[in-house]
C-alpha cells in the first residue's frame, strides 16, 4: 500500500478524532455536574439552583449537539477510509458500537428532549431522574466505544476464521470486562470529568473577575472543585493501572514513552528530559537532559523497585536472558502465517483437504505474529519516541496542576474572598485551554505510541486501509478540516456568548 495513502488516511482519521474529543470531555464531565446541581435543587427548593443548573445545561447542549456530529463522521470512516480493518474485525469491533447506539444513544436522545424541555412540564423527580438518565447515557456511549478501542490495544475474546479471513467473537463478555477495556473507560471518562470541572471553575472565575452573578460563581466553584478533586485523585489511580496494563500488554509503548533504550532493574522514571534533534533510521533517541527519580519506572511498571524493565533495544532486537524474541524472529513467524493463510484457501480452492488441514495448522502455530509478517524492517515496530515522550510529561504535568488548582479553589471559596486572590482566578481562567491540551495529549500517548499496529500485533496501520486513492483521502481530509474548524468556531462563539449573557433569568446577577 502506498505510503502517502497510509499516512492521509491517518492523518484524515486522526484530525476528526482531535475535532470530536473537543466535544465529547466536556460531555461527559458537565452532564454528571449539571445532575448534582439539580438534585440540590430538588432537595432544597432554592430557585438559585435551578437557575445555575439551567445555565450550565445550556452549555452542555451547545457541546452536545456538535459532539453528536463529528461522532457519527468518526464511525463512519471506519468502513470508508479503513475497510480493510473493519472487514477483519467488522464481528468484534461492530458488536459494542451497535450496542452503544441501540442502548446509550437512545438513551440519551429520549431524555434529553424531557431535560431541556419538561421543566415545566414534568414534576421536579422526574426531571431529575431524567437529567441523571441523560448522564447515564452519556458515559455508557463512552463505554462501549472505549470498550471497542481497547480491544485494539488487548485483542482478546475471540478467534480468527481463515475461510472467511475474519475474527469472530467468541466471548463478548471477554471483551467487556477486560482489564485494558474497564481501565481505559474509568480513565477516559474521568479526564472528562476533570476537564469539566476545570472549565466550571475558569467560567465561574471569570465571573467573580467581572463582578456578575457571583452566587452562580461561588456555588459552581464548590460543586466543581469538590467533584474535580475527587476525581482527580481517582484520575490518578486509573493512570497507575493503565502504566502496568501498558508494561505488560504493549512494552514497546511503555518504553517508547520513557525513551528507555536499554533495559534496567531499579528503572527510573525520567521525571522531566529534552530528547536531543536525531534522525536515525533506527528511531533511537538520546537524552540532551534528564531528571530521574530512582526506581520508580520499575514500580510503576510491575510494582516492584527491583523489577526488570525491558528497553527497546530488548523489545526489538531480543534479550535471550529475558525470553525476549526479537522482532526479526516475530517477522518470520508472521510471514509463516501470513503464507500459511494463502496456501490454505488456494488448497480448499483446489480442493486439496489434506494440504489445506497442514497450511491451517501451521497458521494457528503462528497466527499471535501474523501481523509482524506485514512489516518490511524491524525498526517498524518502534512507535514515534518524541510525541509519546512529551505528551505524556504534558498530561501528567497539568493533572498535577488541576488538583492544585481544586485544593486552592475550594479553600479560598469556602474559606476566605476568592476575588482578592486575583491570580488564582486568571490562573483559572487560563487551565480552560491547558484541560483540553491534556485530554488530548493522553490520547497522542495511548494511539500514536500504539504505532505501527491498528491490532495490537495482528494488524499493522498500512495494511487497514481502503483501497483508495491519496488524492480523493487528501480532499475529504481538506474539507473535514474545514468542516470541523467552522464547527469548532461555531461552538466557541455560541458558547462565550451564552457565558457572557449568564443565566437568563436574572437572579443571580450581582449578588
């Protein structure tokens, strides 16, 4: 396959998911936000809150309808841009996305009609219910598109068919309660919620900075900081799970996103480091400064300080020490099964059942390398080292800066005049942007550091792609960019309008 295709494809695919996951944190963290605003409203009676609440709602709406949009385009590439993909796993892969629109779409889109419009049509308990059913719905959409993402990254309960060239679930509970696929959804769903909360307590600041609605700012400040810390800390613990899920499922991506060359017992964490400006053919990658701290890789990895950490070089060159087969040994097998797989239907094609039975059985020997027999050198196995090395420090670094920033939110709100703290409140203000640059930078780690493979080592990325050609990806890649961009301009000018016009009844303007 053409290079260039390959890359516009990834590069058309990897613009619409920037695009919609602008959308979709923002979703999933205002939704569960905007049910505990009202449900201190159902509980208290007091209108403010149902003014507040009303106010993020229309938020939420804004954000929801456009994230609903680039959803539905982002599905649908699979089978126009990546048909050879979805062809070899369309019976797995499809079965969650089918099930997220027949249960969580629907979900959602019933209730939100009775959210935005039943306030004065439905009794409080039912509005509420509904607006919890919407939050609900929201967060299971994501998990079965994660649940399908992750089998990516952690193929497992199924099997490949070679009369048919397809996989075939055999368990789909497998694939729902794998350890990959329930960490990757508390993970994802939480950076959402994060983000969120940072993005209440920026408006809210902007708020007390201009001297309006100052309840609305003080009250969303305490939801939202409360709700943002406590998820923060959870953030944490499901990012610690999916470092050792990565150490052992996908290494060469754990330590493509250490740049650890060589592997090392008692392996420090590169706390900060600058990688120097190479162009080796080989990818490796030299440090011009680092700050370590001992041991801490080792644990993070298998939770031992005196654990083995495997580096690239014995990733792909081999360490006979370490049963570790190199990725040249891991190419043979694969172009074993790869010929295997042909020699199979050419038999049953002729009608040679005995030949077809010993290339089938050579095939299931070899089939966990059958995509290492699509790459054409070793060092394709190496996932780009700078973009995973940094976006990781990125993520990492602004999430220890959200649970500061929560700490301090919440301890000058309920103890002391936030607006004296002027700082803090441009500080919040200016998090709004750097939430997003997080969330997206933790999705360059967990796809860009995946590269090269669509399949964790069953199907390399060039070999996904629909037979097209690269101009016809190049002019659709050109008028999504553009698409999406209006869209994104669109949403950011209804939102800072809405903002600026606050809450529409004006109860909480100056208070």
């Amino acid at each position: 396959m053409e290079a260039s295709l390959v890359d516009w494809s990834r590069a058309q695919f990897a613009l619409t998911a920037v695009y919609h996951w602008l959308f979709v944190p923002l979703t999933l963290g205002l939704s569960f936000i905007i049910a505990f605003m009202e449900s201190i409203y159902v509980r208290t009676g007091d209108e403010q809150w149902k003014r507040i609440t009303k106010f993020w709602m229309t938020l939420f709406g804004v954000n929801f309808a456009i994230g609903v949009a680039t959803g539905i385009i982002l599905e649908f590439e699979f089978g126009t841009n990546w048909s050879n993909y979805s062809w070899f796993v369309g019976d797995i892969f499809g079965a969650p996305l089918a099930v997220e629109g027949i249960m969580a779409f629907f979900l959602e889109s019933t209730f939100i009609a009775v959210m935005f419009f039943g306030w004065n049509k439905v009794g409080k308990k039912f509005h509420l219910a509904s607006t919890w059913l919407v939050a609900v719905g929201a967060n299971l959409s994501a998990l079965w598109i994660l649940v399908a993402n992750a089998w990516m990254h952690y193929p497992v309960g199924m099997r490949f068919n070679p009369e048919t060239a397809r996989n075939e679930m055999m368990n789909f509970w497998e694939v729902l309660f794998s350890p990959v696929a329930i960490n990757k959804f508390l993970h994802t769903v939480t950076s959402g919620y994060v983000l969120a909360s940072v993005f209440v307590i920026g408006v809210s600041a902007w708020y007390l900075l201009r001297n309006r609605h100052q309840l609305l700012a003080r009250r969303s400040m305490v939801i939202a900081s409360v709700f943002g810390l406590v998820m923060s800390l959870f953030l944490v613990l499901t990012g610690d799970g999916s470092a050792r899920l990565m150490a052992k499922h996908q290494p060469v991506k754990f330590a493509a996103m250490e740049n650890l060359q060589d592997g090392q017992t008692n392996a420090p964490l590169v706390a900060f480091g600058i990688l120097k400006s190479t162009s080796d053919e080989h990818k490796t990658e030299d440090f011009l400064m680092k700050i370590e701290i001992p041991n801490v890789l080792s644990y993070m990895a298998f939770q031992d300080a005196n654990a083995y950490v495997p580096g690239i070089r014995d990733l792909i060159h081999g360490n006979t020490d370490r049963n570790i087969i190199p990725v040249d040994e891991k190419m043979v097998r694969g172009k074993l099964a790869v010929a295997a797989l042909k020699d199979f239907k050419m038999a049953r094609k002729e009608g040679d059942m005995m030949k077809a039975d010993s290339a089938r059985k050579t095939f299931e020997e070899h089939f966990s390398y059958f995509g290492y027999g699509h790459l054409n050198d070793v060092h394709d196995a190496i996932p780009p080292i700078k973009p995973t090395f940094y976006s990781f420090r990125i993520m990492v670094g602004l999430g220890m800066w959200f649970i500061l920033l929560f700490v301090l939110t919440l301890f000058f709100v309920l103890r002391r005049n936030p607006v004296k703290r002027r700082w803090l409140m441009y500080a919040a203000v200016l998090s709004i942007p750097l939430a997003y640059l997080a969330s997206e930078m933790g999705w360059v780690v967990a796809e860009l550091g995946r590269q090269p493979w669509v399949i964790q080592d069953l199907m390399p990325t060039s070999v996904a792609v629909s037979r097209l050609t690269a101009s016809s990806v190049q002019l659709t890649f050109a008028l999504f960019a553009i698409t999406f961009t209006l869209l994104l301009v669109a949403d950011i000018k209804i939102m800072t309008k809405q903002i600026k016009l606050g809450p529409k009844d004006g109860g909480t303007r100056h208070v």
